[in-house]
C-alpha cells in the first residue's frame, strides 16, 4: 500500500504525447478561439500592467530556472524531513528507470525530427544550440559536485549536489518544448512531466536530497534558454523554420488545475498519547497531489491526496526516529476570486480522512488510528503559461486524534507550493 501510494504521487503527471496529428492541431486552435470567445470580461489598464512581466523573453526564460534554484537552496537546511518521508514510507525502493526517464524528451525530440515533424530549428541549428545547452549544464552541474562535496542520502559519494539525471531531464524536456511546443503546449507538458517523474525518482531512490533535485531542476532549465540564446545570436534567421510566437493569450477562463503539492507541516498542538501522556511535535513535511475542477471562474469541486509527517520532541530535542506518519485523503469545493486574468486567490473547505501509521515514542507503542477531520486554507496562483500554473498556500487541517486512548485533535498548519497543470 505504500509503496502504491507513493508511486501515484511520483507519477501525477501524464506521458508524453506523441500523436500530434493536424486535427488535433486545429482542435487546440479552436479551443484558444472558443476561450477568447467566452472571456468577455474587460480587462484594465491596471491588470494589464499587473500580467505585462509575462512578455518578455527574459521572464519567458528564467520563470522556471530562477524560482527552482532560490527555491532549492532556501529548502536545504529541510533536506533530513524529505528524506524521513521518504524513508518511512519507501524504505526499500529501488528502480533504475531514471537511468532511462532522462533522456526520454530528448528521444521524443529527435525521432519527432526524424519522421519530418516540422520543428522550430534545422539539423545544424539544433545540434548547435543543444550542444551549447549541454556543455553549459554539465560545467555547472559537475563544477559544483566536485567543489560543494555533499554527500547523498544513501553514503554512496559526496557528489549529491545538484542532481545531474535532472539537471539533463528537465534541459532535454526545455529543449523538446522549444523544437516542438509550437505544435501544442501538451508536448511541453508531457516533458517537463516526465521530467519531474525522473527527478522524484531519484529522491525515492536515495541518491538525492530534495535541494539536489530543485537546483538541478532549475540548473537544466536555464542552461538550455541560454544554449538557445546563443545560438539566436549566432544563426539570427537562418535555419529557423518556425518564429517563436508571441506570449499566448491567456484571459479569464475556469481555473481547473491538477499538480504537485508540496510543503511543511507546523504544528500547533501536542501530540497526545492518552489523556495523562502528551508529547509536543515539530514541523515535517508534506507531499502529495491536488486537482479541482471548476464550473465556472469561481466555484468547483477537488481534493487531495497527501503523505506527510511531524516528528516528536523528546526530553528538549527533536527525536528524527520517532514520526507521526500519515496518508490523507481531503475533498470538498474550491473556490477562487481571480484578481487578473493571470493572478487570482482562492480558497477551500474539505472533508479529510485520515489513516496514520503506527509509532514507538520514548519505548511507548502507539497504534495506528484513522477518523476524519477538516481543512481549508488560502492560496495565491499565477498563471505563467495557458497550462501551467505555480503557487503558494497557507492550509489550516484539523486532523483526528493519533491515538485511540485520546480525543484531542490534532491541529497543523502548512506551508508550501504548488506547481499545476491548467486545464
């Protein structure tokens, strides 16, 4: 059961999707057409300032790299809490397919080319920017492992930081979405997919801290914009087949999403054995999915699936061996108030279930226990691309008592990000 639980959160996001046939083509223009349609909302000038960052190539070329790299690096002192996930769920798991996964976009890319699929480059503009994008991510990728001398999670070498099977993922993935995105945004969908898939893999495999997985994320992504920079600059027109086209459209629509959620759990009681036992708890972490469904721009209906922990404070310090260990299964409507057509704020109330695992505190066993609770919480979304959102959350859950000797609630507070797929 764990071990299913978890390979559904590595794999949320769907497979490449190679069948890109002309109908489908017109279909996906026909949709943009059908949402220019529906959106008769009149947007600002103020809005249309508050959206305007978009436009540029330098955000278009780092709203990826820059936000995973800081990002990476502000989350490594929690690096120990992922791993503790991790490790209390998946112990044992080891697959070698993120050997394969890695390379996997950039398969799709050339054998896409090979079949005459028209592409954004020639041959030789291809070869010259991917090998500029190649050079540049390995320098840095190999440059910080033999200077930062982290060791992986498994002891295996001090050469964790940053990951390089993701480091090349998410750059092949960058550089199938620029050959070929223009064809639909599900191609770039489908490879950064694949992409995120290698990288979690890599964590469940042990050889990775979470902050290794981020910087290389990011690492991958901005060497292969600045391998394609170059190459503009070096070839100009020649050779290019397809103009990279002008910021998508994007105006007020429903917000239904499915994606990655990720973050901290703060606790804000204790952790109660029995009505005269009673054991504080500091902050964990939390992974899993979420998705909803809207109606129309402001109500819809989704859940979420989590896998989380808190560990326990014994005798003044935090005991990483004894965990509140828990799936969650939370449903409920959504609702959301978008502020422009890209940012908008929203909100939830969910019905939650509950099931933690079983746990030793201080030689004190505790069964496990299930029941149901409540959550809700604030999040603030940005739409960067027609299908692709990122955002922040502030969730407040009300969780059922661990313990079948006690009735006190257990009250936590999360802090994290959610990267979706727009829909």
């Amino acid at each position: 059961m764990k071990k299913l639980f978890l390979v559904f959160i590595l794999m949320v996001s769907p497979v490449v999707l190679l069948a890109m046939t002309p109908e489908n083509r017109d279909k996906d223009s026909a949709s943009v057409d059908s949402s220019m349609a529906i959106d008769s909302v009149r947007v600002t000038h103020f809005q249309k300032s508050l959206d305007g960052m978009s436009g540029s190539r330098l955000f278009r070329s780092t709203y990826l790299g820059v936000p995973l790299i800081v990002g990476g690096l502000i989350e490594k002192h929690q690096d120990s809490k992922f791993r503790k996930l991790r490790n209390d769920f998946m112990p044992r798991f080891h697959r070698d397919l993120d050997n394969y996964m890695q390379f996997a976009p950039a398969a799709v890319m050339v054998g896409l080319k090979a079949m005459g699929v028209p592409s954004r480059s020639s041959w030789g503009r291809i070869i010259t920017s991917d090998a500029f994008s190649v050079a540049i991510f390995t320098g840095v990728v190999q440059g910080l492992k033999n200077s930062t001398h982290i060791m992986r999670p498994d002891g295996s070498d001090n050469h964790s930081f940053p990951s390089g099977h993701t480091a090349t993922a998410f750059a092949m993935a960058t550089m199938l979405s620029k050959e070929y995105g223009h064809i639909s945004p599900w191609i770039s969908v489908g490879g950064y997919s694949v992409a995120t898939a290698t990288g979690l893999m890599r964590m469940a495999n042990n050889k990775h801290w979470l902050s290794d997985v981020m910087v290389g994320a990011g690492v991958g992504i901005l060497s292969t914009e600045f391998g394609y920079w170059l190459a503009d600059l070096i070839y100009k027109d020649k050779g290019l087949n397809v103009k990279d086209a002008p910021e998508e459209y994007i105006g007020y629509s429903k917000p239904s999403f499915f994606g990655i959620y990720m973050g901290f759990n703060i606790p804000l009681s204790n952790f109660d054995v029995s009505e005269d036992v009673a054991y504080k708890t500091s902050n964990g972490t939390v992974l899993g999915a979420e998705g909803a469904y809207f109606f129309n721009r402001y109500i819809g209906i989704g859940g979420r699936a989590t896998i989380s922990n808190l560990q326990f404070i014994v005798n003044g310090y935090e005991a990483p061996e004894n965990t509140l260990d828990s799936y969650t299964f939370s449903a409920g409507p959504y609702f959301n108030l978008p502020i422009t057509p890209r940012w908008s704020v929203g909100t939830k109330t969910l019905a939650s279930y509950t099931r933690y695992q079983s746990t030793n505190i201080g030689g004190v066993y505790v069964p496990r226990n299930a029941g149901w609770g409540f959550g809700t919480g604030l999040n603030i979304d940005y739409r960067v691309r027609k299908h692709l959102g990122i955002g922040v959350f502030l969730d407040y859950n009300i969780q059922p008592p661990h313990s079948q000797f006690s009735d006190e609630f257990v009250h936590t507070m999360t802090l994290g990000a959610r990267a979706t797929i727009r829909f």
